[in-house]
C-alpha cells in the first residue's frame, strides 16, 4: 500500500516521540513492502516561532493532501503562564481539528497485565479494564463563541451543540459499541446543562436502532469518580468534547501512564493520530518522554488503513518492550538507561525480527 | 449559642442521612448547652411533588431567616432520564444556592488514616493527603443563559465570569493558603477557554497580595490525572464552578467513599452546609446510606460559628466510627447490620458519653 503521511512533530517531547513512530512505521513499510511517505510540516509554538503562526497554510495543505496525520504535542511554557497571548500554540492543534473536520476522537484505555503494579490503582481494581472513549471533538465550548468585553472584566464561551453534531458520533459509539461487549454510557451534565439535555435526548432517541446495546447515562462528575473506582463497568464512553478531554486524562491512571495512550481523530476526509498526552516542554531532549503513545498512533494509523497484520506486529513489539521493563522512567522501570530512543530502536528491532529481539 | 437551622431534608437519601446530623447536633447543643432550633423545608423532587415548585417560596423565606441551611440531597431517577422535563428537582439547589449568594464552595478532601485500606488507590499515595477545594458557586456554565432553538435540534449554555466573581472567592481561597502549607493551585482550561483566560489573569494579579503563597496553575484535564497520580501535591484548590464539582466527586475516590465528604457553602449573609453526595434514590430508605458526610456538614456548620469544641468532638465521635467500623456498607465494614441509624447513634452516643461509647 502507497500511504502519504503527514508528520507534524509540534513542540516539546512532541519531535522527539513522533521520530520513533515514524522508525517503527519504517520498519512496518520495509517488513511489508509498503511505500509510505513522509511530509514534515510546523505546528504549535515552533510554528508560531517560525512564521508567528500557529498553523500555517502550508501545513494545512500538507495535511489536506495526506492520507494520514500523525501529530506529536503542542503546547509550550511561556504561553501557559500567559492568560493575555493572542496568539497560541494550541489554536493550531484546535483549528487543524476543525478545518480538517475531524469531529471523532477515539480513545481507548486498555490496561496492560505486565503494568498492574505500576498504576496508583490497586491492582484487582484495574485488571481486565478496556474502555473506548469517544470524545466529540470539534464542537462544545472549545468552538463556541468567546468574549471578552472592552474593559477586560468579563469573560465568556459558549457551549452549543446541534443534533447533527451528536448525531454523526454517536452512531460510530453505538457501531464500536455493537463490537464490543455492548454497553454504551454516555456522560454529560443533563442536571445542569442544555447542551446536554440535548446529548441525551438525541442518544436517547437513537437507541432503538441499536437494540442490541445497552446505553446508559452519567453525569460527568459522577463518571470521574466511577472511573477511578470501577473501570471495568465501562466499555463504550461517548461524550462531548470537554468532558471527553477530562475524561481520558484522567483515565491514564488506570494504564499506568499517560506515555502509554493514543488516539485516533477521523473526519469524513481526514485522519489524525496522536499521543493524547502534551508537549511537557520541560522534559523536552532529556531522552525521557516515553514514545510508546505515539507509537500506538502509528498502529492506529495502520488499522485505520486495515492493515491490521501490520498494527499487530506493532502491538506485540510494545507488549514486548513493556514485559521486559525496556520503558521510560515514567514506568519505573527497573532499568535507569532507557532513553525514548531505545524503546523505539527495541520496537523496530522487534519489526525486523520478531523472533529474536531481546534487551542488548 | 442560639441558632436557629434551616433543614432542608430533600429526596432520596437526603432526609435519612440529614436526621443523623440533626440529632447530633441536638447532642451538641444539650451537651454544650445551647439552644438550636429546626425548621423543616421542602426542596427538589419531594418539593415538586407535593407543591410543583423545586424550591418553594416558603423554602427561601425559611431559608433566609435562619442562621444557617442544613441540606441533603436532592434528585430522582426518574427526572434523570428525562431531558425533556422543564421543572428539575436540581433547579431547587441551583436557585438556592444563587438566590442566597452562597458563592463560595469548601470542600475538603483528607485521607483518614484508618481507612487507606479501603480506597481505590494504593495506601502510600493517599497516606497523609489534606486538600481543601474551593469552588465557584453561583456562576459559570450552571447560571449563564440556555438556549434550546424552537425546532429542538440546536442547544446551548454560556460560561461567563466577571472579575468581581473571581476575585471573592480568591481572596478566600488564598488566606485559606496561608493558614494551611501556603499553595494554591488554580485548575482551569486556559489553553481552550477564554473564563479561564480571565481566571488565570484575575488571580495572577492578586498574587502579590499574598506573598508567601506559592501560586501554580493547572489545566482540568491535566487536574483530574494529577489529583488520583499525586493528591499530596495539593494544599488548596480554587477553580470555577463545573471543574469543581467534578473534581470534588473525583477526589472522593481518595477517600475511601463519597458518603465520607461534606461541604459548606458560604455567601455575605448565608451559609449552608451540605454533603457532596447525591441523592441516590436506589438506596433511599434501605438504611445503607452513609450519614457521616451529611454529620461532617454539621461539623463544619458549627466551625462557621466558632464553635470549635462543639465540632472537634463530633469529629472525635467521626473518626471512633471510623475506627471501630462503626460504619456502613459503602466502606466493606466488618459487620453486616450497621445502618445508617446505628452510625447516628453512635455518634450521638459519643457526644453524651465521649470516655465510655464502644459498639453495642
Ligand atoms: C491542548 C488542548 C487544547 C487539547 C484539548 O483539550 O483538546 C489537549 O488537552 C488534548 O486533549 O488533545
Ligand atoms: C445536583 C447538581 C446540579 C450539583 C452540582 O453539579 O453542583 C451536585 O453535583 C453538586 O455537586 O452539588
């Protein structure tokens, strides 16, 4: 298969991450006899501080023309302290989302045997866990209109939803939904919010068509209690983009680390992966950010493509790395010279040589 | 001390766990000789029903005369899965807590060393945690206006803060600080919203007010990993209203069970005490709900009025229960028939007796 790839590094651990999915799918194309192609192109803080912004035309022409995205992290100190930055790194990743129009975020938390014991969660409690998110991603309050009056008083953002937008979503929920072990929770804030007052009736409505799902519904600050204390209730999590936003940072805690999740962002036209986790500019060229996120990108890259023995081989590859402690810090691993290099050459090598590969 | 006590029972769970605070507070005032008196009121779905109004006129009236609001929960199954229901049992909450100005929320979050073994997390990552929450009360996504287009199909709320709003609860949330380790995290979704823009400003200005606090900043996504990876690192938390009430029902997993925490909601002229649990309808009247979050409010009611003694030994009879696994099903006590009757009794027995009460 010929696949165009658009690699936007962005800022922090970002470029350095995004380099070992791009080795692991390498690997993938010489192992296969794929041609995959690879177009580099500015996003975030480094955009902004090479051209003043965020996303620049090229990029989103780069990106128009791919048959894939893979995105690293954007995000940088200096604009975090700064409430008063017009300009942000993040309107790249938030505006690249919308022009694109990739308004389902996939995200699943699936918690790894050989990584119990590294979780802040008792060990019986997360075992078996594998949750979907689906997180809406290109509407709510993020999109909405904002304001902020002359005198610099008063601010505001709006959330809306139309049944169009929840609709187009919850449709691919219920369908992962039927895949699976059948069970749909949609979170929201009915008890406070119009918006989503109008989630639940429209999902609500929906679910006669799905007869074979159970759904249910919880509110947001109900599920980010549940998810800590039963992850395995949840199999299908829908919800908008906010919550959704919350949601699975928090889920992290359950898989071990947040260097450990990936997400897939699809459109009608366009498909993005990424890490789901930020560009921590301070850990940035330290060898420490753990780049098996974005290497699980890669692999849902590749699923994305059906080139499901392709995403396997990379799976195995990182269950291997994991169960041999050849990780980052972050997973304290026993072994304290582990740079983000290693784990991908560990990985590629694996590509190359299922059979043989072993820590050296 | 005479005070005269509003007690708004609710649904659910509510009135059975509000009569074990009442009763200790009757123990209190007998034993500390003061005079507190109790009226009742209707509010949320037992209010509906019997008057077709969430928060009745005579409920504010009541409310507004007393020195100080006990509250219990308020919610129904049945309007939960409703979203087309224009009159809610939660709008009695919301308008109470608006029509009286009860701006600022405390929620606070300690680990009881007794219970480690009884939540989610491991031991050594909860051991020792004390966080207080502050949360925005009256403004935000909850009060901005809602809209809902005639042809069903397009909904929406606005979050919008003023600088005044902001700058109450601040000045509360960082002289909080100072008498506690002197760190104030603010959480919020600056990166993506403008409030939040305001938020981050707003208090970055008033920190030169407070010298010898350590300010930090915290996105919500990023929060609601932080708070299950690392509760140690928070003294006190200040964020606007949604974030908080997520947060605070998240932070419950520290603790062992939401049926642990309490609240107190404070405004110029009123102030109302609460547990942060709902009403969970499911288990009303079966004797399972935990009454100790719903005493802890009474505790923190008569810190309000500086009755220090009177609150430390309701605490002192709290954690004997604890101790004792006086408790109920929700922390996998060792005996199987302690209601939430007998837990009041306990405590109630404790403040008569403190040198003489063990379990009978
Ligand atoms: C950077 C930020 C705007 C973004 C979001 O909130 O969507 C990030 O947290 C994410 O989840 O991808
Ligand atoms: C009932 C609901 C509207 C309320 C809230 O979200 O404020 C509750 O969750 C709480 O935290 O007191």
């Amino acid at each position: 298969m010929k696949l165009n790839i658009a690699v936007l590094p962005g800022d922090g651990i970002g470029p350095e991450v995004i380099a070992q999915a791009e080795k692991v799918l390498k690997a993938i194309a010489m192992e296969f006899n794929h041609v995959f192609t690879f177009q580099h192109a500015l996003v975030g803080a480094s955009a902004i501080e090479k051209t003043g912004n965020p996303l620049p035309e090229e990029t989103i022409d780069i990106c128009e023309k791919a048959d894939a995205i893979l995105f690293g992290a954007i995000g940088n100190a200096a604009f975090d302290l700064d409430p008063y930055a017009k300009i942000r790194p993040e309107q790249g990743l938030l505006r690249l989302r919308k022009s694109l129009g990739l308004y389902t975020n996939i995200r699943p938390v699936i918690a790894y045997e050989d990584l119990l014991n590294k979780s802040s969660l008792k060990k019986k409690q997360i075992s078996n866990t594998n949750i979907l998110i689906y997180r809406e991603l290109t509407g709510g309050i993020y999109f909405g209109e904002k304001k902020l009056s002359d005198d610099g008083n008063t601010a505001s953002d709006i959330c809306e939803y139309t049944r169009f937008e929840i609709e187009r979503i919850a449709h691919l929920a219920f369908k992962a939904a039927q895949s699976r072990k059948r069970k749909l929770t949609l979170v929201d804030k009915a008890n406070a919010l119009e918006s989503s007052r109008l989630w639940r009736r429209v999902v609500q409505e929906m679910a006669p068509q799905y007869p074979n799902v159970q759904l249910n519904f919880m509110y947001i600050d109900n599920a980010a209690m549940e998810l800590i204390l039963n992850p395995k209730q949840f199999d299908v999590i829908l919800t908008e983009n906010m919550f959704g936003d919350i949601l699975s940072e928090e889920a992290s805690v359950i898989v071990g680390s947040i260097g450990l999740l990936a997400s897939a962002s699809l459109g009608e036209k366009h498909a993005m992966f990424e890490p789901i986790h930020g560009a921590y500019s301070k850990a940035a060229n330290k060898g420490v950010a753990n780049p098996i996120a974005s290497i699980l990108a890669a692999a849902m890259l590749l699923d994305h493509f059906g080139l499901d023995d392709e995403a396997a081989l990379i799976r195995e590859g990182v269950d291997k790395s994991l169960k041999l402690h050849i990780t980052t810090p972050d997973l304290n691993t026993k072994y304290d010279n582990i740079t983000t290099t290693k784990v991908g050459d560990f990985i590629e090598d694996f590509i190359n040589n299922p059979d043989e590969t072993n820590l050296n």
